[in-house]
C-alpha cells in the first residue's frame, strides 16, 4: 500500500503550543491512526482544523502548503482593502498552524496523491447530527453526482444522503427491469453492507432497512418494533450515522467510478471528539466499528473519552497537557489510569470524595480515631467500596500506631 499516510504532525502554532513533535514512531503497519488529547483549551481543534485545511488544499487546490501560501500572500498584497483579505488571513494561518509529515515521503509533501479520485478525504466537526434534505423525486444521476462532488463541507454533502438512497432503489430497480445484473448485484452490495453497519451501531442483529416508495422515504425498523427515519434518530445514534453516511457515500462513488464494489479506497478521515452524544459503551465501540468498515483509512481524532482512547490497538496517542505519547499499553489501561494519566484529573475519585478524604486526612494527622469513625458514620450513605475500605484502612492504621505508643 503506497499511499502516504500521516506518519508525524508538527505543531508550529495551535495558540496554547508552539513547536510540538507529534510522531506516530516507528510504523510497523502502513499506518497508525492518531489520537490527541488533552485538557479543554489545550489546541486540539486547532490542530485537526490545520491538518484538514492542510489536506484540502492538496485535494482542492493541488498545491504545497508553501506554493499556496505564497500565493495567498501575493494576493493580500495586491488587494489590501479586498472584503476576503480577512478571510485570506484566515486561511494563511491555519495553513501554518502544522506541519505535516508523510509515510515514505520525508520532507516532500505527497499533494498529487491527494487529487486522485480514489483518495478518500473528510473532516468532522465535535457538533454533528444527521440532517437530510427531504427527497421529491428521482435525480438525474450524472448531474446529481456532479453536484455532490463539488461539495466540500461535511454537512452540505450528507444532507443529500437520502436521495442518494432513493436513486439507488430507483436505478437498482430499473436494472433488474433491463436485465442488467452487474448494476444491480452492485447497488444490493450497497444496501447490503450499509444494513450491516447499521446494525452493528444499533446493536440489533434483526434491524432491517425499510424504503416506503410512496413517500421517497427510508426508516429503520428496530426488533422492539419502532420505526425511525434518519431525522428522528437520538442525538448518540444521529452524531454516531452522521459520520458513517459522508463515508459510505464518498466511498460508494469512488467505487463506482473505478467499477469495483469491493474496494476499499485510501485516506484520512479527521474527527473533532467521536464521542459527542454518544453513551459509553457506544464510545468504545465508534473507532473499531469505523476502523472495520473502512479498513484503509488512517483516522485522526482529538477526544477527551478514555474509551474513544483506549478503544483499538494501532493508534498513537499524544496527550497535548503533558506533551506525552502513548500507545501500547492504552489497550490494557483501566478508565481511572487513562483519566488520571492523560486527561487530567488528580486522583479517581469525585469532588464529594476529596472533600471527605480532606477530612480523613486531617483526623489521620490529628491521630483522632474518634473523628475518623464519625466520618465513616455520617458519609455511609455517600462511600464506595473503595472509599469505605480507604477510610477502614486508615483507622486500623491509626489503631496500630496507638497500640505501638
């Protein structure tokens, strides 16, 4: 596989850090996907915004970070009062924000590989929901994929997920009229693997994709016999599809413009906090689930959940509050050593619980047992087993240094 892959991120300037190595070591596979993490403010939008502006030059522009720079400054320069100038700016800065380093490449920037139309490019914003535009009829395919490849905002491209949907069914239909097998064989490979990842995302092995052909509409049929559109979905669910329809989507027209259903195309796919809305089991399981599906694509996510983090195995994770890197050993961490060690919290417990261990400590050095087991008494409605044997500990500690004097 020669596609360049992201080996290394270079963080010239993110507002809170300047000049920060992120390096995905040595890659014992094509590549490794990246995760950042870190405290609220410590830069990690700012960091997946660069890479994506980065990456979307070369795929929309077809220039070096350097050549597009340069050109934007000449362009500022000859337009000084320009209403875009800020806009412009804009641009430069977040050009600048990183740099970017590629498998196999060293210092040369691999944009060419970003203008084939086999690579596979997207970037997620933390808010998402599925939004779709409302389908009256059946679109000429040819202008209809035209128009969506020109869209290079998320959002914009996913809303028309639905009447992708319906021109499917409809052209699928029409093939099976003609005869046509191959078309027909290749849209039910769609909706086969689509169903597929739904399921595994609902958790319901029974769940069945409906198309209602009077209404133009599709709902999902769930084993407990709801029914639900994309656009009544729960926000988890709705954030969790959001990402899953631009994929399946961009993917289904790279395949059908190299005229293989079966082949799983190269690229970066950037994601702002995978977690949003989403419970904590769902969140474990968003990265393998993405990474299963779509098994060539590098994922660069920044997140905060230690279940996002330690949720697959071929990932590097950097921690922007402690500048430390992190890989291996994630797998195996528990929730408490991740939080405590990479995202930032003091100790497992809860305010409520440092306030009582506040308390303990104070009658521990005081040496009074009596204060110690009144704390026992007036917090038993609020101690965890690990609390309750924590302050136990303490007092039979206490006991024995008194038995000793």
């Amino acid at each position: 596989m020669n596609f360049p892959y992201l080996k290394s991120i270079k963080v010239i300037d993110c507002h809170t850090y300047q000049n920060i190595d992120i390096d995905a070591e040595s890659l014992s596979a094509p590549f490794k996907h990246i995760i950042v993490t870190g405290k609220n403010g410590s830069g990690k939008s700012t960091i997946l915004l660069g890479i994506a502006k980065t990456l979307d030059n070369y795929k929309v522009n077809e220039q070096s970070t350097n050549d597009r720079i340069d050109y934007l400054t000449r362009v500022i320069g000859a337009n000084k009062n320009y209403p875009s100038r800020i806009e412009w700016e804009v641009e430069i800065q977040q050009l600048s924000s990183v740099k970017l380093n590629f498998n196999g490449c060293g210092e040369v920037e691999p944009f060419e590989a970003y203008t084939d139309p086999e690579c596979l490019l997207s970037y997620f914003q933390a808010q998402r929901h599925v939004n779709l535009n409302n389908v009256d009829t059946v679109t000429k395919e040819a202008a209809f994929v035209e128009r969506l490849k020109k869209s290079q905002i998320t959002e914009e491209f996913s809303k028309e997920f639905k009447q992708y949907l319906v021109n499917k069914k409809v052209f699928q239909a029409f093939a099976k009229m003609d005869n046509e097998n191959t078309e027909t064989d290749n849209n039910a490979i769609f909706f086969e693997k689509f169903e597929a990842c739904l399921k595994q995302v609902f958790k319901d092995d029974h769940m069945k994709l409906i198309f209602l052909k009077e209404q133009f509409e599709f709902v999902l049929q769930l084993e407990d016999g709801r029914k639900l559109t994309f656009n009544q979905l729960p926000a988890g669910f709705s954030a969790f599809l959001s990402i899953l329809i631009d994929l399946m989507m961009r993917i289904d027209l790279i395949r059908k413009e190299k005229n293989n259903f079966n082949f799983d195309p190269s690229g970066i796919v950037i994601i702002d906090e995978p977690e949003t809305h989403l419970h904590l089991e769902m969140q474990y399981e968003i990265l393998p689930i993405l990474t299963s599906f779509f098994p060539n694509i590098q994922f660069v996510v920044a997140s905060h959940s230690p279940a996002v983090i330690s949720s697959i195995k071929n990932v590097m994770i950097f921690d922007l509050t402690s500048k430390q890197t992190g890989s291996k050993d994630m797998v195996s961490s528990s929730f408490v050593e991740i939080m405590t060690t990479h995202l930032g919290l003091d100790n497992q417990f809860s305010n409520v619980a440092d306030e009582i261990l506040k308390n303990i400590d104070d009658a521990f050095k005081a040496k009074d047992t009596f204060t110690l087991k009144q704390l026992l008494i007036d917090n038993e409605q609020y101690l965890s087993i690990s609390l309750r044997l924590e302050i136990e500990s303490r007092i039979n500690h206490l006991k024995s240094l008194t038995e000793e004097e």
